[in-house]
C-alpha cells in the first residue's frame, strides 16, 4: 500500500496536478470567505413559512432587548439609613455599556456608561485629615 501512495504523488508532481487540479495557477485560486451560515430553521421552510419564523424571531429579540435596556423600568435601590462608624468612599453606579466617542479632531475614544442611582455627599473629609492618601466623602 505504501508504495502506491509515493507512486501516485510522484505522478502528480510530474503531471503537476496537486490538490488544485491539472494545470491550475496557483495564483488564480479563489477563497471564498463569506458563506451563509445555516442555521436549524432553515433547512427544509417554504419561502411563507421563511418570512414568518424571521419575523417572529425579530419581533423576540426586540421585546427581550426593549426590556433589558431600559434603565428607567428598573425599581429604585432602598435607601439605608447612615450609621456612625460606617466608612464609604467613593460612587456607587450601573455600567449600562460601552459606546464609542469622537474628539472635535476626530479620534474616537471608547467610553463606559454608568447610571448613578442616588448620590448624597454627607460629609467631606480632606486628604489631610483623613489618612494623608486620599480624601474621603
């Protein structure tokens, strides 16, 4: 068995038909990089059945998008009453996304969203007097 194999790749290389062929140009090959991809629905569906699982498809994306994007719908965070001793600094907010953001001389900028639910500063704490580092709300 092995020696038909060497037999028959010697015989390609002198006919000069590899994988492309007989004679092909190895700088005429054609790749083509953007094929449909199938999906399970979409194998055996006449054309009327074809237009309604894609518009019932579309209308369950956009409902489960209108829901989770709005940031409005969302019920308020309890407010919990300030004890003395309790120690936070900084903010507390709700990444919504990322968008991109263009300067007026035209670079564009990646940007993080953030919803600030409730902010109360109670007392402002300098550098100073706090631990040397950082200030403190």
């Amino acid at each position: 068995m092995p020696g038909w194999r060497l037999l028959a790749q010697a015989g390609a290389r002198v006919l000069g038909c590899g994988a492309r062929g007989l004679g092909a140009d190895p700088g005429l090959e054609r790749r083509n990089l953007h094929s449909k991809s199938s999906t399970w629905w979409d194998e055996h569906l006449s054309e009327e059945n074809l237009s309604f699982v894609k518009q019932l498809v579309s209308d369950e994306n956009k409902t489960q998008l209108t829901s989770k994007l709005n940031p409005l719908k969302d019920e308020p965070w309890p407010l919990h009453p300030w004890e003395p001793g309790s120690f936070r600094v900084g903010l507390i907010a709700l990444k919504l996304g990322m968008m991109p953001l263009w300067t007026k001389d035209g670079q564009k900028h990646a940007v993080t969203l953030l919803q600030v639910q409730d902010c109360h500063v109670l007392k402002y704490t300098p550098k100073e007097d706090h631990n040397g580092k950082i200030a403190a709300l």
